[in-house]
C-alpha cells in the first residue's frame, strides 16, 4: 500500500511541475525581408529623352492585391538604351534593397529578358564577376535594350533563383534550359515610336 | 490503537484457550476479477497436514484448528497460489479471493501477447511483430500498407500518412501506448513522429468505433501497443540490423525486455537509420536522404489488482525533400509537369540540404490501474508530449540556414477510463478526457507565420458498452461528447482580411493593427457528439458477421482555419477560413470473417457519409511579382464515401499459401456531384509464399502489387497566362490527371537459425521493385517532379535473444 502511495505522489507532483504558468504573450508582428514586391526597369537612353521606367509594385506580397504596374516615358523606335533593374522589398522600413543580395550570390541568379511582338533585343552588360567574384556568367542587373522598328507587344523579366547557367543558351540569355526557381516574373506591356 | 488493544485481548485470551482444538476455519472462495466461486481450489495449511478443497460453489471447510496464527496457502490450477494469515480464536468465516491468472500467463507463452481487440462490431486488423520487423528501416505508413483498405498519401517515399478508406490526416487518430499522438498531423507533408520499431502490435480500427481514443477519427484510429510485461522473471530482446542498396542505407534497431515475477518491468527500446539519396530506374532523387534516431525507455508493475506504467519516447527525424519539388512559381510546376526528368538531378550523396524538414517529438506518459473487486478496472493517464518541427525551405542571404516553419506544440493530456467487467455479459467503459495545447511558432523564421499562436482546451467524456446477448450475438453501444475551444492569436495582411471579407464577419476580432497587417484574436468553441452501435453475430464457428453504424464528428484543425500563404512544394496559396463548421459522419460497415481450415477471408463494404465534408479546392488565380499562382481554399461540401476491402487467405498444401487482397474505394461531392480528390486508386496485391519448416524454416516470397489507375477525380486543372518562348500563351495546367497504373513485383525471402537454446538469428533478403519498373503514384505529391523508386535489395538480419 505504500507503495501505491508513493506512485500516487509522483503522479500528482508531475501533473504540478507540467502544468505552466498562462502567460498571455502577444505575438510579435512578422514583415517578411525576402518578400519581392517592387520591380523597377530604368533604361536610359544616349539622347536627349528622360528615362524610361517600368514599375511593378505588390505591396502586400503574396496577398490577394494584384501588382500595380506603371509605364513612365516613351520608348523610341531604333534606340539604345542602358538598363539597370532594381528589386526592392517594400514591407519593411528602411526598404530593402534585394539587389544587394542578388549581388552578393550572383552566381546563383540570373534575369531573363523576353519581347512578344515588340521589336528589340537584349544584351548582358554584366557579369558574376563585377559583384563578388565568380566567373564570366551574366547575372542580368544591367543590360542592354536596343529597340528595332516601331512596335508594341510585351516585355518579361524573369529572375531565377539557382539556375544552370552553363547549360546550353543560358548564359546568352535563353531561359529555355535554365532551371531553377522563379524569384520574379514580371510582364509589362510596351510600346515604342 | 483500539483495535490493537482488542487484538491483543483476544490472542490472550486465544491463548489461554490454545489446547482446545476443535474450532472450524470456513468460507468460500471466489475469483478477484469476478467474483466467480472456485471450484477444486486447494486449500493447504502451512506447516501442518491440514488440507482442504473447494466445491462446486466454492465453499471450504477446515476442521480440527487449534486456535492460533495460520497461514492458509490458496491455489487453483487457473491461478496464482497466494498466501494469507489469519488467527484463530474461535470457528471463523472466512472468504478468500485469488486471481484468475496464471491462465492469461500461460496464453502469453503459448501464443504469444495477448492484445484485446478494440472494438466488438468494428471492422478492424492487426499486424504483429513479425510483419512489423520486415518494415524495421521502412515507417509506420509503409508498414499499415499490409492491412486491405489501408493506403498511404506520400510525399515522395520517407513522408508516408496512413490512409484509411480514403481519410487521413486529421481524420485518423494515431494511439501510441495509450496516448493520442499530437504531432502537427494536420499536415499532409507530415509522417507520424512515431518509430514503428516501438510497436509490438499495431490494431487499426475502420471508422470510429474505438470512441475511447476520440471522437473525431472519420477515418479511423491506428493503437500502437508496446510489449504487455509478463508476470514472470525473465529477459529477452531483438536485434534488427537491416541494410538497403537504394538509398544506400543502413538501419538498426535494439530492444532489451526484463520482467519480474513481483510484477515490476523494465524496457527500452532503441533505432538508428542512415541513408542517403534515394533513386528511380533511371536518375538519382537528389536531396531525398533520411536520418532518423528513436528510443523509449518504460518501467512500471503490473500486479494483478494494481499497476502503473512510465513511459518516455523520443524521435528524431531529419529528412531531405525532393530538391526539384521545391519551387518559385506556377511557370516551374509547368516545366515540371512537362518534363520527364526533374530539372535537378545532382550525384548520389548522403548529405541532406534544404528543402528538408527536422522533427523532434517528445511523448511522456504516466498511468496507474487499480482493479476494484466486483466492479472493474480504472485507469488514470497523464501524458506530456512536445513536438518540434522545423522545415527549412531554400532562401537567399543571411536567411539560408533559417528555417522557414518553425513550431513548438505543447500537449498536455489528463485521461481517466473505468471499465466495468464484473458481470458476464456485459462490459461497460466510462471515461472522461481534457486536455491543453499550446503552438508557439517561433517569430525569427522571419516568414509569416503559416500556423499562428494558439492555445486549445478540450474537455470530453463518454460510455460504451458490450453485451453478449447470447452466444451468437454481441451488441454494441457507445456515446462520446467532445468540447473544443480554441484561442487564436494570427497576423493578418489587410489586404488578405478584406478580400476574405472578415472585415465585415469577424471586426469585432482585431485587436491590434499595424500598417499593413492586423492581429486577430480568433476563439472559437465546437461542441462534438460522437457515436456507435453495432452486433457482432457468430453464425456458426467458422463465420462472423460484424455489423457497425458510427457517427463522428471533428472539428476544423489550425490548419483549415487558418492557413495563410503559399506552399512552395505544389506552388499553390492557400487559405483557411474562419467560417468554418465542424463535420460530421455517418458510417455503416459491415464485416465477414470467415475462417475454414485452409481458408481465410474478410469482406468489408463501407458506406461513409459527411456533412460539412472539409476540402481544399481551387478559388481562382492570383497575380504577385512571382507570376501567377493558383489559389486553394478550404471549403466544406457533403460527401459521399463507399468501397470494399476483401482480404483472401488460401493454404494449397503444406508448403504453399496464396494472398490476397483487395481494396476500392469511391468518394464524391455530392454538392457539385464530381468525385473527391485524392482518393486511393483501386488495388490488388497477390502474395504467393513457399515455406518449408523443416530446412530453417525456409520462406520464399513473390507479391504482385497492382495498383489500376485512378479514373474518378476532380478536374482542377486551371490555365494561366504565362510566357513561353517569348510568346505570352494561356496555358493549361494539368494538375489533376492521375498517374497510369503499375504493377509492381517483389521478393522476399527468410530463413531461421538457431544460435543456442535461447537465442535465434532470422537472415531475410528481400527485393523491392523486382523489375525495376518507372512507375508515379496518384497518392505521392511529388508525382508531377519525379518517378517513384526504383529496385531495391535489403537484406535484414534478426537475433531474437
């Protein structure tokens, strides 16, 4: 009978340890830092126009608020333009700038440029080399749009995260055989006179 | 005191009177358990030649006692012989009660444990240790697979859930030595955090009859029993080594079992499994290993009229998903589903990167039983059970050794069960339960949280009974009532919180809001009934009909409410809702056993139908800087479940046994009249086996695994407008087609040694995929990346000790 005392005891002392005390914590609030909610496409041309810039902007991520996409400027016809792309995350104050992480692991990003119906073509200006070290792959933060005859169609950016940059095309700009996954995927609809 | 100074008058007086020799000791003896008289139980007066036996209703006579202290030695053949003292002062009644058994000992040497069915009219099957031990290094899902009806849902092969009729996740409750597992198994993509090594026995309950365990298994409940401790001094264990040539793994498993005559037992229980990249006929699935280390520690008494058990169980997984399952966008899923090879296939290693998942579960149980004479057996259990989950997903920067989930569950269950067993006929059980849960999911994962904060409080209490109506029929009746409440506290974005229109449901919730999220403080109550009524009828002594109506009821889990994101395995956003109601089922089952001498059968057709039936389904397109992705949402319908399971056993002569078994099942929404997602594809394994006894127990093995293709699904294939070659092209995603079917074949093989007298080496060699077929399973999640596996070579190594 002692026995069953004891194991009594024991039960009861364990029910007493385990039950914790109600600390009615508030959760803190979670602003995702990987989040990609603004695209930003700056192409400047040699000539007299302003720039021209497309933005995309989510600012609630992967919530149900579509992205709002603005044109600022006119493409010319048979132009050159530098481009440069910005990739911001705008949940978060002081914004970040994605850009300083595409830079800091180039090697394993690359964007993708592709035109339907519009005239242009694009070329790689940079490479993983310029930000932190690696080889001669292009990472795609700067570029080059040269536009062909008057058209309008459609521009997509495409950045994958990890892809094969040495499979076949890929590191000329093709995204067929690139692998990996989509960070961004950004369509906008262009025109140029 | 008093009766002290009394006891010690009499004996003085007893001994004064000491030569007077004539007085009479008498009485009857009955069983404890109850209260049964004793026939032919022997009396022995320790120390003189004094006997006695009893007679047909129990009663003794001793003559000729001189007065005096006695001890009164008890036995019977069915029983333990004890030992009682007494004094004699003058003729004395007496009544003595043993125990009934050294009969149930000697069924445990005989035929080995012993373990109750769970149910009387529910149709339910066990495995024992012996099919157990050829899935040492495999899981518990993979195992069950050998029951006709169960299936699995797999994401890729080392994340098995047990599919019961067609149900699984939330709907099948997992029992693991008395204690309702708490594991984060709403999830899909999460195993059960249990070692099949720990089992001894492992009964399956179709539908829910058990309303013991709960009152919420739609599906059905799966108890894993450890070793019962027998009564006796003695020591064993087993040694399983195992070694796999796909996957390059190794597995091993110990366990040592000592148990003493008083009653007292000491086990534990202890695996280790190694492995790396597991691989298809054709490439290597990379980042697809698996470790995993398990070990339960239990010591306790069993005597017969009182015992308590302690038990500690540990395990730890860490395991490697699919490194081309993880993906950006619905582009990808796409590419996957077009290519025939994944887009990642790196060399065979045994590191495990991320995508990977690592789960740590804890389980801490104390119970305590005391026998009442003439009434029954009460339990009392407390159980302590933290998981740990953490899934960690490819990321950029500082964040790529953060894990992207990160959960702490805490469970705390209080539970009490008297079963009432004095009467012959009748069995009663009562019982109430409560517990308290608490998920904490850890905020530096820097991802919104896919689980909030929540604690939930549950309070249940039920009766069942089983009477034997006469020797033919045996009914069934049980009552269960399940409160639930649970106590949110979630972030939402507050473009999320509009477009789901809570700002007009549920304003009075928000607690707080920030910028751009808000928290709410969601807390819902659910009140369950469940229940059960059936016979089980014994038509004559080779057939038995089990016939069982069952109504359960569950409420919505933390996932259904509230999930809240996108899910980068199948590049879908998922949404809870607040809105949603418990769901109800209605099961009639019935089952036919039939065992003849050289046949064995079972046949068990099912109807199932649920109210509010909890599904995930497709609700439009949503556009984010990633592209477009396909949005699910939790929705309720009325469904419809029915199907068969038939399991056949045919013994041709000595050495040859023909298996079969057969299961279908059919589900459909009744709302939109179209079939039920994810339902089990109509299967059909054959197993012939050759065993010949007299060369070490010789036994050859060929299964044939048919698994036909799943015709009856939903179409949710959507199209979104994506590019391609440079063309922006609507695009049809076809998410929903199954899988052709497959037939697979396996071999296995088995032979005995005898080490020395108390131990005995079992050597198996078994291949898997014998054909090394390409084959995808409607049921694995990562079908649309990759094939299923290839051949594999075991071989497993037993000493039993």
């Amino acid at each position: 009978m002692k026995s069953y005392k004891i194991i009594t005891l024991l039960f009861l002392s364990v029910l007493a340890i385990t039950s914790c005390s109600d600390d009615d914590r508030i959760p803190e609030p979670i602003n995702e830092e990987e989040v990609i909610t603004t695209v930003i496409v700056t192409l400047e041309s040699s000539g007299p126009d302003d720039d021209v810039v497309f933005t995309s902007q989510d600012l609630d991520g992967d919530g149900p608020d579509e992205p709002t996409i603005n044109i600022e400027g006119k493409l010319r016809a048979n132009t050159t333009y530098s481009g440069s792309l910005t990739i911001l995350n705008e949940t978060v104050f002081p914004v970040e700038e994605i850009n300083e992480e595409i830079e800091e692991e180039a090697d394993k990003h690359q964007f993708f440029f592709e035109f339907n119906g519009f005239d242009g073509t694009t070329t790689y200006t940079d490479t993983e080399a310029d930000y932190n070290g690696g080889n001669d792959n292009p990472v795609g933060l700067k570029f080059i749009l040269n536009t062909g005859e008057a058209s309008s169609g459609t521009f997509t950016v495409t950045l994958r995260h990890e892809p094969d940059k040495e499979a076949s095309g890929v590191s000329q700009g093709d995204i067929s055989n690139a692998g990996g996954e989509t960070d961004v995927q950004q369509t906008f609809n262009i025109s140029s006179i | 005191m008093k009766h002290f100074f009394i006891g010690l008058l009499l004996f003085t007086i007893g001994s004064i009177h000491a030569q007077k020799c004539n007085y009479t000791l008498s009485g009857k003896v009955t069983d404890f358990h109850d209260g049964d008289p004793l026939f032919d139980a022997m009396l022995k007066v320790v120390g003189a030649d004094i006997y006695a036996v009893t007679d047909f209703d129990g009663n003794y006579s001793i003559n000729n006692l001189c007065a005096g202290e006695y001890t009164i030695e008890v036995s019977h053949p069915q029983c333990e012989t004890t030992l009682f003292n007494i004094s004699i002062t003058e003729s004395t009644t007496r009544d003595f009660n043993i125990e009934h058994h050294a009969e149930e000992l000697k069924q445990v040497t005989v035929t080995g444990e012993k373990y109750k069915n769970e149910t009387n009219s529910g149709s339910e099957e066990s495995l024992k240790s012996e099919t157990l031990e050829k899935f040492s290094s495999g899981s518990l899902g993979d195992a069950l697979k050998e029951i006709s009806g169960v299936s699995s849902l797999n994401t890729g092969s080392t994340v098995v859930k047990p599919v019961i009729q067609g149900l699984h996740s939330s709907r099948v409750l997992i029992i693991n030595n008395g204690v309702r597992l708490k594991d984060q198994e709403w999830g899909v993509e999460h195993a059960p955090n249990l070692d099949v090594n720990s089992a001894a026995n492992i009964t399956v309950v179709k539908g829910a009859g058990a309303l013991r365990y709960g009152g919420d298994a739609l599906g059905g409940v799966i108890v894993t029993d450890p070793r019962i401790a027998p009564v006796k001094d003695t020591l064993f264990g087993k040694t399983i080594f195992s070694a796999a040539s796909n996957g390059r793994g190794v597995s091993t498993t110990s366990s040592l079992f000592k148990a003493f005559k008083t009653g007292w037992y000491v086990n534990g229980q202890g695996t280790i499994k190694y492995s790396g990249d597991l691989e298809t006929p054709d490439y290597v699935l990379s980042n697809t290993g698996d470790r995993e280390k398990d070990f339960s520690v239990g010591f306790g008494l069993n005597k017969f009229s009182y015992g308590f058990d302690a038990y500690y169980s540990y395990y730890d997984a860490e395991i490697g998903i699919l490194r081309a399952s993880h993906i950006g966008s619905v582009s990808d899923l796409i590419r996957a589903i077009n290519n025939l090879e994944p887009n990642y296939v790196e060399d065979f290693t045994y590191d495990i990167n991320a995508p990977k998942q690592d789960v740590k579960h804890h389980l801490a149980k104390m119970s305590l039983f005391k026998r009442f004479e003439n009434a029954g057996k009460l339990n009392l259990d407390y159980s302590f059970q933290f998981n740990k989950r953490l899934e960690y997903d490819i990321r950029r920067g500082d964040d790529r050794n953060t894990p992207s989930l990160d959960l702490e569950l805490k469970t705390h269950t209080l539970s009490s069960n008297f079963t009432w067993d004095s009467e012959n006929d009748f069995t009663a059980n009562f019982g109430a339960e409560t517990s308290y849960q608490e998920n904490y999911p850890n905020p530096d994962t820097g991802i919104r949280r896919l689980i909030p904060d929540y604690k939930m409080y549950t309070a249940a209490g039920y009766a069942t009974i089983d009477y034997n109506l006469s020797d033919d029929w045996k009914l069934d009746a049980g009552l269960r009532y399940d409160f639930v409440r649970i106590d949110a506290l979630k972030y939402y974005l507050n473009s999320r919180w509009e477009e789901r229109g809570y700002d007009v449901d549920y304003q009075d919730i928000v607690i707080q809001n920030l910028d751009n999220q808000l928290l709410a403080n969601p807390v819902f109550d659910y009140n369950n009934w469940s229940g059960t009524l059936g016979a089980k009828y014994t038509i004559d002594n080779n057939l038995v009909a089990r016939f069982n109506l069952s109504s359960a009821s569950r409420s919505p889990n933390p996932s259904e409410l509230f999930s809240d994101g996108l899910h980068h395995s199948a590049a879908v956003i998922e949404l809870g809702d607040l809105r949603l109601k418990k769901e109800q089922s209605f099961k009639a089952a019935v089952s036919l056993e039939g065992n003849y001498s050289d046949f064995n059968f079972t046949l068990n057709p099912f109807i199932n139908r649920i109210q509010d039936f909890i599904i995930l389904e497709p609700n439009g397109i949503q556009q984010t800087t990633r592209g477009a992705f396909p949005v699910y949402a939790y929705n309720q319908v009325d469904a419809r479940l029915f199907g068969i399971d038939v399991g056949a056993q045919y013994q041709l002569n000595d050495n040859f046994e023909l298996n079969s078994n057969f299961a279908y099942v059919n589900g459909q929404d009744l709302e939109r009249d179209r079939p039920l997602i994810d339902m089990p594809a109509p299967n059909w394994t054959n197993t012939l086996t050759y065993n010949y006894k007299n060369w070490h127990n010789l036994t050859v093995g060929l299964r044939s695994q048919a698994v036909f293709e799943q015709k009856r699904f939903p179409d949710n294939d959507f199209s979104v407008v994506i590019p391609v070659n440079s063309e922006q092209v609507e695009t049809q995603v076809n998410v929903s087609t199954p899988p052709a079917g497959y037939n697979l074949f396996h071999l296995s093989s088995s032979m005995d040694f005898n080490v020395n007298e108390h131990s005995k080496l079992s050597l198996g060699l078994y291949v898997d995929n014998l054909l090394d077929t390409d084959y995808r399973d409607y049921l694995n999640r990562q079908r649309y990346f990759v094939d299923d596996l290839g051949r594999n070579f075991r071989i497993q190594l037993k000493l039993n000790y």
